[in-house]
C-alpha cells in the first residue's frame, strides 16, 4: 500500500506505510558483518590474521596478536569475520572455539573485562555457574573465568577493542599466562588487540611488554576506489535505481577526503538515504550526500562534547567565534580567555578565571576537539599558547548551539 491509499484502508493517514528509498536498511549499520565476497581488499590480511589463529583449528594455542589502523580501516570486521571463520573449521575438528568481542572504550577496568569475558563465554548448562554483574572480587572473576572457560570451551579467542583504553594491561599477562599453563586453566586463550593507536606497544607496562609475545599487524587506510567497492558491495540496502549515479562515488571521495574510513562512508550513505526519506523524496542525490556528510560529521563531533560542561562549551564557542570561520587559524589563550569574559558575561555565568580556561583548553586537546600548543608559562606573564580546531568552525559552532544554554547567544 502507498501514502496515497493509506486513508482509504482505514489507516491513520498522519503516518507513512510506504518504504520509497531502503529495502534493508540493516545492511548499512556498522554491526553488519558482509558476507566473506563482500570484504574489499583485506586478502592479504585475512590471511594474517587466520595464520596467526590458526592452531586454534587444533585445540592448540593461537599467537596473540595486535592490530593497528586508522577508525574504519577495517580491523574489527576483519578480526571478527576470520575468528567465525576459524571458529565453523573447528568444529568439524571437535574442537569447541568460543569468541568473545570486548569494547575496551566500556570495560576498561580489569574486573570489568574479566567479567564481560566470562559471561560470553560462558554456558550455564555446562558451567553450572552465573556470573554475577556484580559483587565479586577481581580474584573470584577470574577464578570462575577459569571454571567456564574448563568446562564450555577449547580455545577462546579474545577480541580486545580499543585495547588502549584498558585501565590496567595487567589483564593481557594473567590470560596469556593462563592460556599457556594447564595448571590454571585447560583451555588455551588467543587474544587479538585492536587499537588506533600504532603506538600503544610502547605504553606497556614493563612487566607486559617482557612476558606477552604477540605479531603485529598494520592495516592502511582505503582509497576512494576501495571505498566506492564497499558501498557498492551494500548497495542492497536500497530499492532498485533510487541512487542516482553521482551519490555512491561523492559518498566515497567525501570519506576518502580527511583519510580512507569505510565508516564515515557507510554512515554517508545511510544519512544520506534518511534525509532523502525524510523529505519524501523519490530517489537519493548527490545534494542528500552533502547534507549527510555534515550531519555524520556534527554527529561525531558531539559525540566528542557528550558530558562536556556549559563553562567549556563557552570557551569552545568563544575560540570559534575568534577563528573568524578558518579551521586553520591557530588562536592565542589570551585572546580566547579576552572573548570568553564577554561570552561568559552574556551567558550570566561565572566567569572562570585565565589559568581555569587554559585548563579547560588542554581538557578540549585531550578529547580531540582542538589541539593546543602550550608553550609553557612565563612569569607573571600568564599562560602562552595556541589552539586551533580540528573540525569546520561552522560545524562546531552549530552543535555547540544544540546547548540550550549556547543556543541563547545566537
Ligand atoms: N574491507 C571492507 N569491506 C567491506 N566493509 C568494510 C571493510 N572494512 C570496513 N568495512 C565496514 O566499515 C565499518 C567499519 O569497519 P570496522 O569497524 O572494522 O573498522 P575499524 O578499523 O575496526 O574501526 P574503529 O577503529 O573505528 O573501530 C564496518 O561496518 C565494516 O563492516
């Protein structure tokens, strides 16, 4: 049934009951996994991957393995795909493979990981055992790890993501020891850490870095033909001829533009078919792409301030509004402090003093909504420094007005 009949079948016409632009809009979420024909250019690093994981087929225990690349280059969906893969050949070996997927970026702490890791792994019927979401020390999260892990699974691989948000790699140490020692535990354990950050080895405790042997592996970046191949890989995602031509490659060159992100892509895409949607249009143009590439970026970009108090928020608008709408103008701390007072005082806040504003500067440089350059403090002179954005003053300035409290400035 279309809109147009929707009255006359007795439905209440303030809704829509047609679907004019997706046919599965399910295939354009992140979480979709495509099938293994799907996956562009990754051969060379699936095969990696699978060498290292490979024992596992066997009961025996996997190399360990961290992976590296920029945000959607790839890495999670590659370790996910290779592991089920590895996981289905097992079987057939009557070998158990238990996989389970932990966010790091959530369970940062040791007993948080420890438990999530439990509780995936773990099948009650066989086990015997709950895991508790709370309660339990550390020690005892880790003594039932062990029990599940005996008694629901061979080889169980671990797929850290995010891995450089851990709170303590202790964690890495006590499973890799476990998984190579039978008095611990019976089962052996492969962990695959995966990180943006090519760097993190080095972060490592000592103790850490001595005692856990692991392959590294690096993935680059997409280029826009690559990325061009992945959209057109989801294209099912849509009815028939509603993408007009243009719309898939300007999707890719836009993600292709800051670095190659299937992500961002994919996320153009979907956006892009949603504002289509919610316009009523027939088909999907390269002016919903556009449109799509700024929502997705205002959508990350207030990820980024989610939590972020009104009195930074201030101080974000007052560099914006000192930048003068270029993205590269690097911005004093005297300057943006002298903007702030006014900002602040039309705001009816308080008004913090410089060196709190340089702090809430440097709070701003850690969640990557800006980058500072501080050059140290002279005496009596105040703070020097110099911070510029990292995203379109424009895009910044109109998701800093979803604050009901900024929105009152413009
Ligand atoms: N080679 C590829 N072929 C098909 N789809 C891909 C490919 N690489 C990534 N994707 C898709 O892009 C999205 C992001 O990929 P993925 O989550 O694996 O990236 P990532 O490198 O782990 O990123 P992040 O560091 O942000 O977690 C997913 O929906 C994934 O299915």
């Amino acid at each position: 049934m279309t809109s147009d009949d929707a009255g006359g079948g007795g439905r209440d016409p303030l809704f829509r009951y047609d679907q004019p632009i997706f046919a599965n809009e399910d295939i354009l979420k992140i979480s979709h996994l495509p099938g293994p024909d799907k996956i562009v250019g990754r051969d060379e690093h699936m095969s990696k991957v699978a060498q290292a994981l490979n024992p596992a087929i066997f009961g025996r225990e996997p190399t360990h393995l961290f992976i590296f690349g920029k945000t959607g280059s790839g890495k999670t969906l590659t370790a996910r795909l290779v592991s089920e893969r590895l996981q289905n050949e097992a079987t057939r070996e009557n070998v158990e493979v238990k996989i389970a997927v932990i966010d790091c970026g959530e369970q940062h702490t040791e007993a948080s990981v420890i438990k999530t890791l439990a509780s995936q792994v773990n099948n009650p019927s066989k086990s015997g055992m709950t895991i508790p979401e709370r309660g339990l020390s550390t020690g005892d999260y880790y003594n039932r790890l062990w029990q599940v892990l005996d008694t629901c699974s061979d080889v169980t691989i671990v797929i850290l993501d995010e891995i450089d948000m851990l709170r303590d790699d202790e964690v890495l140490r006590k499973l890799s020891r476990a998984g190579e020692n039978q008095k611990i535990v019976d089962s052996r354990i492969g962990i695959i850490g995966i990180s943006n950050k090519i760097d993190y080895p080095e972060e490592l405790t000592e103790r850490v870095k001595s005692s856990f042997a692991h392959d590294e592996l690096v993935f680059p970046s997409y280029d826009a033909n690559q990325l061009r191949e992945i959209l057109e890989n989801r294209k099912d995602a849509f009815k028939p001829d509603v993408l007009t031509d243009d719309v898939i490659p300007l999707a890719s060159a836009l993600a292709a533009q800051e670095h190659g992100d299937a992500r961002k892509a994919i996320d153009i895409l979907r956006n892009a078919g949603r504002i289509a949607r919610n316009e009523s249009a027939e088909s999907v143009t390269d002016d919903h792409v556009r449109a799509a590439k700024e929502k997705s970026e205002a959508d990350r970009f207030s990820e980024l301030l989610e939590g972020t108090a009104t009195q930074s928020k201030a101080v974000l608008y007052s560099l914006v509004l000192q930048t003068g709408g270029r993205k590269t103008a690097e911005i004093t701390t005297n300057k943006i402090y002298r903007q702030y007072l006014t900002v602040a005082d039309d705001l009816d806040m308080d008004q913090l003093s410089e060196r709190r504003v340089q702090e809430l500067l440097q709070e701003l440089d850690f969640l990557n909504v800006i980058q500072s350059e501080v050059r140290g403090r002279g005496r009596g002179q105040g703070v020097h420094g110099t911070h510029r954005l990292l995203e379109d003053p424009d895009i910044v300035r109109r998701v800093l007005l979803r604050d009901s409290r900024i929105s009152t400035l413009e």
